[in-house]
C-alpha cells in the first residue's frame, strides 16, 4: 500500500493525482489565508496569520501544561504562550488598558447587576454591573449573614468580613460558658464544653476574670479604691475586684450598703487563698462574710464570719491612711468534705449604715478559686484590650493585657483645671485624671476666679453662695486651696483663731477678737499656750486665685516687736506663682499699721483697717502671698498676726459634697 493510504481521505488524494499530478514533497504547497493547514501550531510565537481578536486557544508550555494564548487586537495573530496566568509579550492586549480576563476575554456588558448572574463563587461575592457597564465580582458588605446561623454563647451567626470571605464567628477557646456536663464550661471550637485546664489565680485583669459571677451592690473590677470625704482616691497597682462600701456616686456620696459576690461554680480547693485590702469601721459596723454553696447556690453555709469569729485582717478597723500596697495575705481552709466538690463561693459586705467619712471598701485580689479557664491563644484574649493595652494569653493561661507605655493619651482629651487628659498607667489601663470631688477647687468656671465652688465630676461649677469677703465665717473652707508653707523648719501655725493666745506675761489670758473667727498665726508662741515655750516662726501663705479689684482691703491685727524684728511682706503674682510684685515690705515700706510695734494689752476690739492699691492689677487674675517672720523668740509679750474681712479669694458656701439629684 502506498504511504498516503494510512492519511483519511487518501483515496480521495489518489484520485486526484491521476488528473492533475502526484504530490511532490519537495515543492511544498503555497500556504493562502484561507487554508486552515496554515494555521499557527499551539507553539507558534509568530503573528502572520490573521485570527479573532480577544479570541484565546490552549498552547503548550515546556513543562508539558497547557498555557493560553490571545489573539492580538488588531487580528494580526496569536501572541505568545502564557504558562504563568500573565501576559509576557507585548504583541497581545495590554494588560492595564482593559478589564478583561486574558483567559476569558472582556468581562461581559451589562446594564443592570442581573446581567451578571453566575460570576461569583461563594455567598461573600456578588456580581455587580459597574458604571462602565461591564461586570465585576465584588465582596459583600461585612456583617452580611452567611454560612452557619447557629447563635449560641460560643458561636454568634456566621458573617462576611467585608473582603468576601465568612466568617466563623466562634468564641475563642477558653472563653467561658454555661451549657456543659460538669457547669465548669470554656468553649471549644464554637461548642461549649468541660474546662479542663484552669489559671492557677485570678488576679482580675480583664472583664474575662469576673465572667460568670453574679455582682450585686457596688461589687465590680476597681483600678483604685474611691476618694472619700477627706482624701482623693487609693491607686492600685493593677485592677482587683472589690467594693466601695458606703460609697456612692458622685464620689463620696454616703449610702448603706448590703451586697455580695458570688463566683461561677468551680472544684473547691483546700484553702481559700486571696489578698485583702479595707478601710472601713470593720467588725460590729462594716461586716463580712465567706460562705459556700453545695448546691448550685440554692444554699450557702458560712465558712468565716467576721461577727461570729473574726481574728482576720479583713475584720479589723483601718482607716485612711491606709498605703495601696499594704494588703493581708489570707488564708481560710475549708471543711474537709467540701474540698474538691463543685461550689460556689460568696464574698458578703454589709456597711450598716451610711457612716463614715474615711471609709473606702473592700477589695480583693490574687485568689486561688474562680480561675480562668486557661486561654489557647492571644486570639481568645484579643477583644479584653482597650486603649492602653492589646488582650493576650499570659504564660499560665490567664487573659492579661500588653501595655501600652505610660502617658500615652488615651480615652476623654479634655484638658481643665477639673479634668486632665486621660493617660495610660503603663500597666494597660486608661486613668481618668479628674480632680476629686469637693477636695480640689477651681478657678476656670463660668463666673471666672474666686467665683467657683470646688470640683464636680470633672467640671467647674459656678458658686451658688459666694461671700461678699472673706470674713473666715466657714472655718476651714474659707481657707481651703490655699498653700501653707514653714519657710524654716520651726513651723507654720497659720490657722482659724477666736482669740489672740495668751503670752507669758504674769496673769496673762487670751484675747477674744471681735471678728471672730479669724485667720492668722501666733507668731512665735508654741501651744499649749501659757508657759514659756517660744519658738522661731517663718512662714507664709498664698491664697487661691481671684480677680484682682482695684484695692485690696481687709482687717488687721498684730501684738509683737514689728517692722526690724517682727517682718511682715504682701506679695501679688498675676502668672500663677511664677513670679511675684511686692505690695507691701514692712522692712522698705510703704509703711502699714501691721508694721509697728504694737505692745500687750490691746483690746480685741481694735483692728487696723487696710487698704492697699493694686490698680494696677485690676481685672486680672491674681493670687495674694502673706509672709510673716518672727527673727527669733522674743519677746514674751507677743501673741502674733491676724486677718478678716479680706475682699479677696472670698469663700464658696455651696456644699462641699452635695447631695445627688
């Protein structure tokens, strides 16, 4: 059989030959553009054949896969073999000229998101038609519901993240939950199941560590325990968990108070370990208590009582001055029949009643019962953070923070005399920096200096109840703010005084003042009074700001050797201390009654009126500087300096801790 046998159609060639001659392998054929023998082979590079422009066919790479190939736009012919997915020679389109797929061609025309049905691959993409009318995929908006819509304590309905991928929304492992065999439960692949490892303690770092308890009263996480009536606020190291006992807000507030906290279940240890720290009256007033429940707190049986037992730290009487760092180690072993069951746990606090002043709670830290189920990983931590601190998993499994460095701005901006801008505390929290209630006063409220009360939830009230002077009418409160300073070591006894001491003179009494109370100093006598202690006073006092009137004016009187021995100095300063002006030098002058020698025997009644001119300052803000400075401890005779009815830095009567609305 000849060769061209073996090709289909051969018989048909063979025919032919007989009419217009054999073929002749040596003098190929011409190819012609419409002979489809001359098509370019899945390995041609070259373009001299014309083709459909956009149109792709397969092509073989060197590897042996099949690459793609495209028609160029002008149909001159195939460009090269793409085996990558990109574009490598620049006969074909350009890719950056055209949305179109190289493996596909354009992307369809459309003129509504219909047309593009069949474009997206999972329930996170949609086909859009764009405003150029062709198709596109694009991702749906994040929170649309997708994929699972279980909704259980640890897995929310599953949702898209915005770039088109859904999301499982499972809890992190670890976390707590409530629906297991045993009741101590962490979630587990979105499924709530038996915790099996546990945090050694529970040092109440994040939201996470009070997970499960049931709080009542003002029980809650603290960073400080609250200021009370006489002192601003006890700053912790870290946060505990605790409560602010007859505290109430607006901070300091009085209340009564019966309260507790009880813990999720949990196998119950040998010992209840924690630390402790109250200031409050303790036993027979302020009372606590630790109990246990067996059954799921149905029933609680008391394991320590402060009123039945007591001889714990926690019962005992502490008050203000009370260090942060000053906490009882407690130890408290339970009922050998209940260690190791499962139970609950009771912390209870009962004030009594709304005393006292001092008081700031009960807190407690580092315990070795309700512990975290040990987290897997930061992720199951990751949503405790904040602004000063990203949620992670501690070395023993417990959830901490990874603070930010301290002083970093954080939380409200605002920048007043009442309210600083908040700052991180470098050990992961955002402290609020307000000034304490009625303990800090102010001079930026609307009325402007001395016609503000004291500070109020971080603003600065208008007072209510201003005096017309400063008449020491209110005691302590007419002189609160202001600085008191012992210049020499000796002492500063600048107070509210109804009489000018006795001296130690023979039969000497006290002197009443007729515009009692009054402000002064006693100069160099030393209480008790009436023996022959002296002493060597220098000191000096600087009022709160006020706007400085045209004349400063106030009631003086002074027993003692004056001007050369006895020295007296009024200072003004209108840049907040940073610099002061001399009004009145007894030493220089301009000479004032209150710079004389003025002897024993003067009556309470006979106050020099002052007046000193302070034009000058008129309008602005200012603060006053007193000095006052004995030399030594002569002379028996005197009995010191004293001031009324001072037309600046007037007092505020408004209530210091006013009552809640």
């Amino acid at each position: 059989m000849a060769w061209f046998s073996k090709i289909p159609g051969a018989a048909l060639i063979g025919l032919g030959c007989l009419t217009v001659g054999c073929f002749n392998p040596d003098n190929p054929v011409t190819p012609t553009d419409t002979d489809p023998s001359t098509s370019s082979s899945p390995t041609d590079t070259g373009t001299d054949t014309e083709c459909t422009p956009g149109v792709s066919q397969d092509c073989a790479c060197d590897d042996g896969t099949l690459g793609s190939q495209v028609c160029a736009a002008d149909g001159s012919g195939f460009g090269a073999c793409d085996c990558m997915g990109g574009v490598t020679s620049t006969t074909g389109p350009d890719p950056d000229s055209s949305t179109a797929d190289p493996t596909t061609g354009p992307p369809p025309e459309c003129v509504v998101d219909a047309d593009c049905g069949g474009m997206a691959s999972g329930e996170c993409e949609q086909d859009v038609c764009s405003d150029a009318g062709e198709c596109e995929v694009q991702p749906a908006a994040e929170g649309t519901a997708c994929g699972d819509a279980t909704n259980s304590e640890c897995s929310a309905p599953d949702t898209c993240d915005g770039r088109g991928t859904c999301s499982a929304n499972d809890q992190g492992d670890g976390s707590a939950c409530t629906n297991c065999p045993l009741g101590i439960c962490a979630c587990a692949a979105g499924t709530c199941g038996d915790c099996n490892s546990f945090a050694p303690s529970n040092n109440f770092i994040t939201t996470r560590s009070v997970e499960g308890w049931t709080l009542t009263g003002d029980w809650a996480l603290y960073r400080e325990a609250p200021q009370n009536q006489v002192n601003g606020p006890v700053l912790f190291t870290s946060q505990v968990l605790g409560t602010n006992g007859n505290r109430s807000s607006p901070l300091p507030g009085a209340e009564v108070e019966a309260s507790s906290a009880r813990t999720p279940p949990g196998v119950l240890p040998a010992n209840l370990d924690f630390l402790s720290w109250n200031v409050d009256e303790g036993s027979g007033f302020d009372t606590k208590a630790i109990n246990v429940s067996l059954d799921g707190g149905m029933t609680f049986s008391p394991v320590f009582d402060c009123e039945l037992t007591g001889g714990l730290p926690f019962c005992d009487f502490r008050d203000e001055t009370r260090a942060a760092d000053d906490w009882d180690v407690i130890s408290i072993p339970l009922p050998p029949p209940m260690v190791g069951q499962v139970g609950i746990i009771e912390f209870t606090y009962n004030t009594g009643d709304d005393c006292c002043g001092f008081e700031k709670g009960w807190y407690v830290d580092a315990i070795n019962f309700a512990t975290e189920c040990a987290c897997a990983n930061d992720a199951s931590c990751a949503a405790l953070g904040g602004d000063c601190g990203d949620g992670v998993c501690g070395a023993l499994g417990e959830c901490e923070l990874d603070p930010m460095a301290i002083d970093t701005a954080c939380g409200d901006g605002t920048d007043v005399e009442c309210n600083a801008p908040d700052l991180c505390d470098g050990v992961g929290y955002c402290l609020p920096n307000q000034a304490s209630n009625g303990l800090s006063t102010c001079s930026d409220c609307a009325m402007g200096a001395g016609g503000c009360t004291f500070c109020q939830e971080g603003v600065c009230p208008d007072c209510q109840n201003l005096s017309a002077l400063n008449d020491f009418q209110s005691g302590s409160l007419a002189f609160n703010g202001w600085l008191i300073e012992d210049l020499s070591g000796d002492g500063a006894d600048w107070q509210i005084y109804f009489s000018a001491p006795q001296n130690t003179e023979p039969g000497s009494v006290p002197v009443p003042l007729s515009f009692a109370p009054s402000f002064g100093t006693d100069g160099n006598r030393q209480a008790p009074y009436g023996g022959a202690l002296q002493e060597v006073e220098h000191s000096r006092i600087t009022t709160t700001p006020d706007t400085v009137p045209a004349s400063i004016m106030f009631d003086s009187w002074n027993v003692d050797e004056g001007s050369g021995f006895d020295t007296k100095l009024i200072e003004i300063s209108t840049d907040g201390g940073m610099t002061w002006d001399v009004l009145v030098d007894c030493n220089l002058g301009p000479p004032q009654p209150f710079c004389m020698n003025v002897p024993d025997g003067r009556l309470g009644t006979d106050w020099d009126a002052i007046v000193i001119d302070t034009a000058a300052y008129q309008g602005m803000v200012g603060q006053l500087r007193f000095t006052y400075n004995t030399g030594d401890t002569c002379c028996g005779f005197e009995r010191g300096w004293f001031i009324d009815n001072l037309n600046f830095a007037e007092y505020c009567s408004d209530p210091q801790f006013p009552l809640p609305l």
